[in-house]
C-alpha cells in the first residue's frame, strides 16, 4: 500500500513528487515509472537469496551437509555455542558473508551486461538517461536501485525457535539432541519432530515470540542489503520468491523446524505451508510484523480462501475489511486465492474438465493442470483459510 511503498521509496533517494506516482514492475518491485531503473541484480538468477541457507551453516560450522561445500565461517556446531544470542551473533555472519559474495557477483555482472547488452530503447524512455548521457545499465537513470529477495523466511522463524526452545529447555532435548536429529534427516527422533510441528508456536499464527525472530531476522536481511552498493546506486531487499522456493528446498538439508531434507521451503513472507493455523487474522498479523519499509525491492503474501467464506456481498466485504487491516498494521502487498481444496484435487485427477481453473502463483497466474505437479502439490498445501 502507499502507507508503505512511498516511506520506502523515499527511503532509496527518491523525491516525495515523484514518489507518489510509483508503479510495480516485474512481479511486485515498487518503482518510480518511467524514472527509475529498478532492476534486480545480475542476470536475474542471482536475484534470489537463500536464507535458511545461512542458518543450516551456522549449525553445521561452515558446511553445506547436501553438498559437503565447506567454504563458509567456522562459526561452531550448533551444540558448540552457549547461547542462543551466540547462535543468532553466527547466523548474522554467515548471512553477510555469503549475501556479500552474491552482490558480488551481481555486480561483476551489472558491469558486463552495461558493456555488452546496452538498453537502447528502454533508455530513451526512461528520464535522467538523455541528460546524463548514459544508459539504464551504467546507472543513467534518474534513480536507480538493485535488489535481491530472501527465500525462506517462515523456515527461518520456526527453526530459530526450535533452537531457542532447546537452549532454554522447553524443548526437552539438548542442542546436541537436535542437531543429531537434524543430520539424521528425523530418522529415529519421531518424538521431537512430532513436539516442534504440532506443540512449538509458528510463525503465522501471531505468536509474539515467534513472530519477532521472524522480524528480526528479516531485519538483519535487509538492513545489510541497504549497506551494500552496486555501480548503479544501493542494493534494496525484497520478499518474493516465485517458484524459487521449490528448488532451493529441493538442495536444502533437513532443518531444525522438523522440515525434511528435500522437502519445498515457505514462500515470500507466507508463513510454512500449512502451519498457520489460527486463521487469516492472525496469519496477517504476523506477517504485518516484518519491517515491510525495508523491503523496497517487492514484498509478497500469499493467502488461499475457501470459496464459501468469501462468497457474495458479505464474503467480499470481510476480505476487503481484512486486507485493509492488514495494510494499517504494516502490510505492504497481498495475493489471494479463492479455490478449494477439493476442487484442487480433483484438478488433478480430471485435467480435462479444468483446463480454465486460473491460480496467482506468485505475481503472475497460471493454468493450473499446466503447472507441474511438485509445483501443484505446494500450491495446494497452502492453508485453505474457512473463515474471515
């Protein structure tokens, strides 16, 4: 909404004038039209950031388990640190280190794209080229911003908490006990990933505790994101992973929220699919606590309704009370669904008899008996919100 996008905008250089004419481009990126180059880093690959990534080689004192790479800080084994603020003082460093790295390549490709693959047309459209003299890609804008958008975050806030929980105890095993439960892929420890996934508080549900590692560690994202600078200007953080989550969960080693190796990580800023489960009211709530200011380069919340809770004048009216809430409390941008589960399914089963079933995917829709099916299958486990 324009309580947030215009702070956030003004944030990043921007004139309050030309601030209030914003737009979205690519998916859900706020930008100034036709002023500012907002393009996000490197050949668009390198756009995405794994954050989960950062806290799987916190615990595992530098190494990838999935792929034995070792190249990141020997910051310890989880069971090695004292503290959970300890855990959380490494976890800020391997997020830095690695996200340093990849604006690092985003710029050495910002540089080759500006000498080989100059922007003609797009340059003489936009303001500020014709009189600098340059084009988009040397930073000829009038503004300019690169961004990079972390995936994750929901798996970030449930597995800070489990470590949390086990450092004070309320998880009934030690930190030694947890980490052999995660290299074990939760073979054999069906009692402690039962107790995190159906007695641990998720972020989603507007759990306080929960929901300010949530926040906290989106902070720590974006604010080191917005240190950084590429040679057209500063780099802005964003939330929206389109279908990124899929793969990176598919190269992602079993994690300390009870998730599986393999198994698709949270999308955007959506809470893990299925586990919000107090209702939309308290999943908006708790995504309203991220530092949505911060996140220049695009947010994305994902939300699927049952169609007879939303159905007519008075359906119509409670989402509408409910979004407009949700952008008073901090929110910046929703995406909502309103299919069943059942129909879903039966999708499936009879592609022929829903060839025109639409769904928003991320910020674009597709048909959904085109999609593959990992891709269905996440889709449906999104929680089928039955009451507003």
């Amino acid at each position: 909404t324009y309580e947030w996008i215009i702070p956030g905008l003004l944030r990043r250089g921007s004139a309050l004038e030309d601030a209030r004419d914003y737009c979205t481009t690519g998916v859900v990126e706020p930008t100034v039209g036709g002023m500012e180059y907002p393009a996000c880093g490197g050949t668009g690959q390198e756009s995405f950031f794994n954050l989960i990534g950062c806290l799987v080689m916190a615990m595992h004192n530098g190494t990838n388990p999935s792929t034995g790479y070792d190249g990141g800080l020997k910051t310890g084994y989880l069971y090695e640190y004292k503290t959970f603020e300890d855990f959380q003082k490494a976890f800020v460093e391997q997020l830095q280190y690695f996200l340093s790295w990849q604006l690092s390549e985003c710029n050495f490709y910002e540089l080759m794209y500006a000498e080989y693959f100059p922007s003609v047309v797009c340059s003489a459209t936009m303001d500020g080229c014709m009189e600098s003299g340059k084009d988009v890609l040397r930073g000829g804008a009038k503004y300019n911003s690169t961004g990079t958008t972390g995936c994750g975050i929901g798996n970030v806030a449930d597995s800070l908490m489990a470590i949390k929980m086990a450092f004070d105890g309320r998880l009934g095993c030690t930190t030694k006990d947890l980490y052999d439960a995660i290299c074990a892929n939760w073979e054999g420890y069906d009692d402690l990933q039962k107790k995190i996934l159906y007695e641990m508080p998720h972020y989603g549900n507007n759990n306080e505790e929960v929901d300010a590692l949530a926040a906290w560690a989106m902070t720590e994202f974006a604010d080191f994101m917005a240190s950084c600078t590429g040679p057209r200007g500063h780099y802005v953080a964003g939330t929206f992973t389109m279908t990124v989550h899929l793969d990176y969960g598919r190269r992602t080693s079993a994690t300390p929220d009870g998730r599986k190796a393999g198994d698709p990580l949270s999308d955007a800023i959506s809470p893990r699919q299925g586990f919000d489960k107090n209702g939309p009211t308290a999943y908006l709530t708790s995504a309203a606590k991220l530092p949505h200011v911060k996140l220049g380069n695009g947010d994305q919340l994902n939300i699927r309704f049952s169609p007879s809770v939303v159905k007519g004048d008075a359906g119509t009216l409670k989402m509408r009370k409910l979004f407009e809430t949700y952008f008073a409390q901090g929110g910046m941008q929703v995406q909502f669904n309103v299919v069943g589960g059942e129909t879903l399914h039966d999708a499936q089963e009879n592609p022929d008899k829903y060839k025109n079933l639409i769904v928003r995917i991320a910020g674009f829709s597709a048909y959904f008996v085109e999609m593959p099916k990992p891709m269905q299958d996440d889709f449906i486990s999104r929680t089928e919100q039955a009451e507003v």
